[in-house]
C-alpha cells in the first residue's frame, strides 16, 4: 500500500469504504455497526486536520509575511490574490446560472415530490432559515467589524474564525517586517521552526488518509436518504456537477495559459487534496494538504502559499457560489416562478458576496444560500427541495474551492516570481542517510 501514490492510496480507500457500507446494510446490524465502530475514525481523522489549521495559518502566514520584509509587495500580492478571486467567483456564478437556464432541472419536479421534500426536510430548512435571519440582522458593516478580534485566544479556539486569526497573522507579520532586524530575528526563528514541525505533522496525518476517508465514506452511504428522493433530484445534481466540471476546466485553462503547467500536471499534484476536500467537505480541513501539495508538488514558493491559500480557505468558494447560482434558480423553477434577467443578475452579485462570507466547513453555504433567495424573491421554503442531495454535491464543490485556491496561488505566484520546479519531501526525510 505504502508504494502506491497518495491520491491512488486514498481512491482505494474511498472504494473500499463505498463497498463496505453496501455490504453491511444488507445486514440488520451492519448500520449501527458501521455508525458505532467505524464513523468515529472519520471524525478522529477530520478533527486532527482541524486541529492544526489554526497553527498552521499562524505559522506558514507570519512566516510568509515576515519574509517579504517590504509592505508594497505585500499590498501587491493582496491585491492581485483578491482580484482574482473576485473574478473566477463571478465566472463561476455566471456558469452556474448558464447550466440551470439550459437544463432547467427545476421543470421535472411534480408537485407530490416537492410536497414530499419540503415536509421531510422542513425541519431542517427552518433551522437553516434562523440561522441566515440572524446574519442578515447585522449591520452593513458587521463583516468588517468581525474581522479584527478582541481576544486572538478566543479567536483561534474556533476554526470558524479563520479570517481574524488571518488577520491577527498579517498585522503580526508586518509587526516583524518594522521592528529592526536583530530583534525580529529570533521571532522569525521561532515560527520558521514551528511552521516546519506543523508541516510534520500534516505528513504524519497524511498517512492515516486513506483510511480516515474509508469510515467518512462508509458513515455517509449508510446515513443517506432513500434513492426515491434522489431520483427526484436527478436533473438537479446533474446541473451542480456539470457546472462544476466546467468551472474545472477554467481553472486548467488558466492554470495552462497564465503558468505554462500541463493540466495534467496540475490534477497529479491536486489529486490527493482534491479528494480529501471530497471526503471532508470542507476546504478549512482540507487546508494543509492543500499547502502542503501546492508548494511541494505544484511549485509555488512558500511565500505566496502561506498568504493565498488561507486567505482562499476563507473568501474563495467558487464551488459554492455557483452552486447558490443553481439552487436558487431550481428552487424557482419548482415553484413555477419565471426569474428576470436583473434577478438574475443580482444574484450574481449576492452569490458573489455571500460566498465570501460562507465559512470553510461543511453546509455552511446553506446558510448563504437563505440570503441569496431572499434577494431574488424566492421562497426560502424551497430549502428543503434539495436536502436530500446536498451532502454528495457538497463533497463536489468542496473540490472546485480547493481547486480554486491552488489555481489562483499559482497564477499570483507566476505573476511575482515565485513559481518553480517543484521539490517534494518526503515524511522521513530527517531519517534518511
């Protein structure tokens, strides 16, 4: 097993979990079985990549920005990162809305099922529904005021707010690059060590990958609704999938354009990341995998890593925007609603912010969801029309945003420099003579 690449490690893994959890369902006991015994090694697994993406976001970005020792090139980066960002979210916006118009998914829906959806997932669509009041509640300028943290120990005991720990990092780095440097030097000293012990220990956790993806994938097929609901929802999934399969090739595009890398290269080095994100959901766990195949297999510098990749774990969910793109316009095709073009045109833009807004974990863009259908007058009701099929295609856009990330790293990277032939390493390193 161990000769075998990582991507091919954790593909056998995800199998493995998929025919298992076929196999134990047969049994009376084997869901039970399956939810008691074996779910929890996905949790342990999940929960041990969230455990250092706080410190490796503190590490790898106090590091990144100390290292510049100039702040033009730092508002120079930034500035570049966010572009881009803001770009490749309305593109995908724009395909997603593109699909959903063609297919129009939301015309196979008959009114038993959508009777039959909303009454099973009703609960849960007014909990979602509470949530989203409450967030549009907040002042205009909320979101800013929420960025800078008045206690960064509080702030870094909840991964929830990666954007003020991301904050409190930069306003530290730059701490660094004014101070003279004699004394920053043993600072910058401390974080280069700890930012290589926590890379460490990402290759330990890496070797537990596989099989923490095969209990996450056997917990999910045995905890999934009926196959009638999916039946409904068929033309639905088929829309998200196909919007993100093209949104994809943008990424490649660009990648090949801007970087000069072959797709093929870029989707060998993302390939393990991308299938964590598949496994995990969320793009926060997902994080120093991430990091660590962008900069060792994909060749970005360090520097441009510890600043772009956290910073898109937190703002860049192309994924997920172009998926509120689609369910929103599903949502009012089922209800028979006939969307303007300047509706339309706003929920690009309210996509566009809300996936800024959406947290780096899994479902959070549900939440988002709530606002973008206020916005074009869609009944939010509509929620519980695809439940049923949201985790599956939650696991496909997490991909797309952690593709995302790694696109933008590279064509900032290229921009500035800082793009080179990769140089992996390996686990046991520091053991080899």
């Amino acid at each position: 097993m161990r000769k075998l690449e990582l991507h091919w490690q954790i593909l056998i893994g995800m199998l493995a979990g998929v025919l298992f959890a076929l196999a134990m369902v047969q049994l009376d006991w084997g869901p039970k079985f399956i939810s008691d015994w074996i779910k929890p090694f996905g949790n342990i697994f999940i929960n041990s990549l969230k455990l250092i993406a706080v410190p490796l976001i503190l590490g790898s970005l106090i590091k990144g920005v100390s290292d510049l020792k100039d702040i033009s090139k730092l508002s120079q980066m930034g500035g570049r990162t966010i572009g881009i960002y803001i770009a490749t979210t309305v593109i995908a916006v724009t395909i997603g809305l593109g699909v959903v118009n063609v297919v129009k998914p939301g015309a196979s829906i008959t009114e038993a099922t959508r009777t039959e959806l909303v009454e099973n997932y009703k609960g849960d669509a007014d909990a979602i529904k509470n949530k989203a009041d409450k967030q549009q509640e907040a002042g205009p300028l909320q979101a800013l005021e929420d960025l800078v943290p008045s206690n960064i120990f509080a702030a870094a005991s909840d991964n929830g707010n990666m954007l003020q720990v991301i904050f409190f990092a930069i306003f530290f780095g730059i701490g660094l690059i004014l101070i003279p440097e004699e004394q920053a030097s043993p600072v910058k000293k401390f974080f280069d060590g700890f930012n290589e012990v926590i890379l460490k220990l990402i290759d330990l956790i890496m070797l537990a990958a596989p099989y923490g993806v095969f209990a996450l994938l056997a917990a999910l097929i045995v905890e999934s609704p009926s196959l009638d609901l999916f039946k409904a929802l068929a033309w639905y999934a088929f829309c998200v999938v196909l919007g993100l399969s093209l949104m994809l090739c943008v990424y490649l595009l660009m990648v090949w354009v801007f970087t000069k890398t072959s797709p093929s290269a870029f989707m060998k080095g993302m390939s393990p990341a991308q299938l964590l994100a598949f496994s995990t959901s969320s793009s926060a766990a997902t994080l120093p995998v991430t990091m660590e195949r962008v900069e060792e297999h994909l060749g970005v510098d360090e520097e441009v890593t510890s600043f772009v990749l956290p910073i898109g774990a937190t703002i860049n969910m192309d994924g997920t925007s172009l998926y509120q793109a689609i369910a929103a316009v599903f949502i009012a095709q089922a209800f028979g609603m006939d969307l303007s073009l300047s509706a339309q045109l706003g929920i690009i833009v309210t996509a566009t912010l809300a996936s800024i807004g959406s947290a780096a974990v899994p479902g959070a863009g549900m939440v988002m969801l709530v606002i973008v259908l206020a916005q074009a007058g869609i009944p939010e009701a509509g929620l519980a029309l695809i439940f049923a099929v949201d985790r599956p295609l939650d696991m496909c856009r997490t991909v797309i945003n952690v593709s995302g990330d790694a696109t933008v790293s590279m064509v900032v990277a290229k921009s500035i420099g800082k793009l080179h032939e990769p140089k992996v390493k390996n686990w046991d390193d520091n053991y080899k003579k």
